[in-house]
C-alpha cells in the first residue's frame, strides 16, 4: 500500500481525548479553539501528505501552560503534537490519534542576550528573523537559516541547518542547552550555560532533532557570533552539475571557509530566472558567499574563482553590497515558489537527501538520470558545501501514476542516499514521511530509539506516529 493511502486510513481518536478537550477549555478558556479552520491549519503539510487534523488548539503563552497541558493530556492518554509555525517538510505537525495541537508560537520572548559570552537565551516560539532582528544593535547574529522564517524550537525539534551549516553548523551545533516539559510533566534543563561538559548523558543532542517525541522544549540557549566586517556574495555558472560539485570539493579541501556555497541545477536557474525576472545563465550555477575582513574575503573570492575556472565555470559575479546580497539570496530562499511555478496546477513535494561530498556528483546524476527515466519535474537545489541536496517533484495530484511514480523515485532516492553512505534526510526529519526509510538506513539502531521513546513516554502522547509508525 502507498504511503499516502495508509496516512489517509481513518484511525481511532484514543478514548480519553472528549474528556482531555474538557478539562483543557476549563483551565484555558478562550486559549483552547475546536473551530474546524483553526484545526486543520495547525496540522497542514507543505508536503502531499494528507492533513490529519487535531481534536483542539490549545494556545501556551507560558512553560506553566505547557506543563498544565502535557499533565492534563497524560491524564487522558491524549496525544499532545507541538506547534511552531507549520513550516515543516515530512508531516511532523499532523494529528494521525487526534489529540492536542499545542501552538507554541506566543511564547516568543528573548529572555537573555550574553553578549560577552557570545550566547543567548530564547523561547521557543522566536523565530529565527525576530532573534536576528533583536540582536540588530548587538553586533551579533545567528546564524542557521533553514529558509523558512521558522520558530527556534521547531528548528531544534527538527535538527535544522540550511545554507550557512557549512560554515556555522546546524541546529546541533549551535544549541547549548534546552528546558523541556517531558511527558511525565517534570520540567528539565538538559545544561549550563557552559561551552562544553562532559557530565553525564547527551540529553541536549537528544532532545535536539526527537520531533516532539521524547519532549516540549520551552526554552533555548543558543551560540552567536559576531557580525561579519565583510561579507561578499556571488554566483558562478558552470557546464554542468559535475563540474560545479568538483569546484566545491576543492573548495572545502583547500580550506577556504566559505560561509555558504549553494547549487542550483540548469532547472532551477530556469525557475528562478521566470519566477523572479532575472537573466541569470540557465546553466547549473553556485552561490557563494564569504565573510571575514575585506581582504579574507577578496582573497577568498579570489581563490575559489580560480578553482572555479579550472572546472570550466564562468566568472563569479559577487558584490559587497548588502542590497545586492539580500536580493541574491532571496533568488535561492524563493526556490521553492520559483518551482511550483514551472507547473502551474500542480503539488510540490519537497524532498532531501544527503551523502559524503566526494559522492554527491554521482547522487545527483543518477537522480537526474532517474528524474528523466520516469518523466518526473524535480529541481534539484543544496547545500552542497556538506553534501546535502533538495528536489522539489511537481505533481499533478489528480493523476495516480504520477504519484505512483514520485513514490517509487522517493524510495529509490532514499536508498541510493543510503547506499553511498549517506542518509535519508540531511535537514527535513522524518516525521510521517521519512519513517519508512529509516530501519534501511539505521538497522538495529531503530530498536534503541524506540526503546528511549518508551522510557522516557511510556503512553506514547508526545507527537505519536512521527519517526516511527503507530
């Protein structure tokens, strides 16, 4: 059976969830919203998969509203389902049990800035341009921009990264600490504020990139860093995908730190060009930036320039200036619009891959190859500085081969990550999506997750059906 049918199965709400709604609209009052409009947008997908909605809203403003809702819904064997935004990729925000969407998002305060100690401190509902936006007059920023104005717990939930990992990291790198509300309803900080320990479990890394499944988190302590003297931005076109991914090898094995470094394949340039008027060369293309002091930042230009021209690219075309950066890199922030736009009519189904960088000329070959076999529109776009690619399937939902087809190519895509080493999402997560690739990929180690997921919520509310099936 297709994944789409088994997620569009009705499945029976768990018993107590009438008497869980109850005592929650008694406790929050107007917080607690059962509209069908407000259920089905806080359990959308930007992917094909169908919605599956909750049975209530509950809207937390504070870590008490949390821990009130999780020991009222344990109370019940209600499942609970954390809410940022909605901007995730693989169903992480449906409601397979029904249960409670708890919308994080008005829990939105940055509770400390430690400027000197280059960290901060936020709740989960700060999207990532608000912190930058507050840090404005700081000279500091952070830096994990997965494209999406998403919420920073989400991010955690989800393990994001985007087009600055290769330099700064991912969610993983960059969060020193969490508070979570578990499912219990013990409140627990994972760590200090220190910049390394090595006291006891990992519970950070943990909780960072668990989807909601182990625990809410209620607050985040996260790394900044200082403003860049310099940042040049610009985009160099090439032959063909081959040729841009051995530049970018070369790149990262002479050590040149740039900051980010994103292929666009001749498809996508395409898209770009139609979907924001631009003439850029539709031919695979790079987009490069570099930060440090004017002259790091030339030198570095410089250098990859000449790698560039040794395979085959163009010239790089790069400026300092911010407004001609910002407009560049909403080119590749757009991408997805851009393609969905190729296709009028049609459903975007967004999937990532990711493998060792030495085989990522070799994984998106084949997958173009694979694209073009089965008549499928798939843009291919990456991160490719850490080896991480996206391709965006443009769908006719009316059309049952078509989604047939695309399935059949997810998988293939999947296990052929695998196969060279990689894995089945660099950035996406699991949620609905991904589960069925995960055992492929990790063996064994899937029977250590659940049996984590079990100590640590033995009924089995927190955001059930998302990484491992029901």
């Amino acid at each position: 059976m297709a994944l789409r049918d088994i997620l569009a199965e009705k499945r029976a709400p768990r018993a107590g969830t009438s008497a869980a709604v109850a005592s929650l609209r008694e406790a929050f009052g107007e917080r607690i919203v059962t509209g069908e409009d407000v259920r089905r947008a806080h359990a959308h997908t930007m992917t094909y998969l169908p919605t599956q909605s909750p049975d209530a809203v509950v809207f937390a403003q504070t870590e008490e509203d949390v821990q009130r809702v999780v020991a009222i819904c344990a109370a019940n064997d209600t499942p609970i389902i954390p809410f940022g935004i909605g901007s995730s990729l693989e169903g992480h925000v449906n409601a397979p049990l029904g249960g409670i969407s708890l919308d994080l998002s008005r829990m939105d305060k940055v509770l400390a800035i430690n400027a000197e100690d280059l960290d901060c401190v936020v709740e989960p509902g700060v999207t990532r341009e608000a912190l930058n936006a507050h840090l404005r007059d700081t000279g500091l920023f952070f830096p994990i921009d997965p494209g999406a104005n998403a919420s920073l717990g989400g991010m955690a939930s989800t393990r994001a990264s985007g087009t600055n990992a290769v330099r700064y990291g991912t969610m993983r790198d960059n969060v020193i600490a969490v508070t979570a509300v578990m499912a219990d309803g013990r409140i627990i900080r994972t760590a200090r504020r220190a910049k390394k320990t090595s006291a006891g479990y990992d519970m950070t890394r943990l909780l960072v990139g668990s989807e909601g499944t182990l625990g809410i988190i209620t607050k985040l302590n996260l790394k900044l860093y200082g403003i860049p003297e310099a940042i040049l931005s610009g985009v160099c076109p090439f032959p063909s995908v081959r040729d841009a991914v051995n530049t970018v090898i070369q790149t990262v094995q002479t050590g040149i730190p740039v900051a980010r470094i994103e292929l666009l394949d001749a498809q996508s340039m395409e898209a770009a060009n139609a979907y924001a008027k631009l003439d850029l060369k539709p031919q695979p293309s790079l987009f490069v930036e570099f930060h440090g002091s004017p002259a790091s930042v030339a030198e570095q230009a410089e250098t990859f320039g000449m790698l560039a021209e040794e395979n085959g690219g163009g010239a790089l075309e790069a400026s300092t200036r911010p407004e001609e950066r910002s407009k560049l890199w909403k080119v590749r922030h757009d991408m997805y619009w851009a393609s969905v736009a190729l296709r009028p009519g049609c459903r975007a189904i967004a999937t990532d891959v990711c493998v060792p960088v030495s085989r990522l000329a070799d994984c998106i070959g084949e997958t173009q190859a694979d694209l073009e076999a089965n008549g499928l529109i798939g843009p291919i776009i990456g991160h490719v500085g850490d080896g991480n690619f996206h391709v965006t399937l443009l769908l006719d939902m009316e059309d049952t081969r078509e989604i047939d087809a695309a399935e059949a190519f997810m998988a293939r895509l999947a296990a052929r990550a695998v196969d060279m080493d990689g894995t089945c999402t660099g950035e996406h997560g699991v949620g609905q999506g991904k589960r069925g690739y995960l055992s492929a990929e990790l063996g064994d180690t899937v029977d250590f997750m659940r049996a984590i997921k079990h100590a640590l919520d033995p009924k089995g509310i927190m955001n059930p059906g998302k990484i491992f099936m029901l």
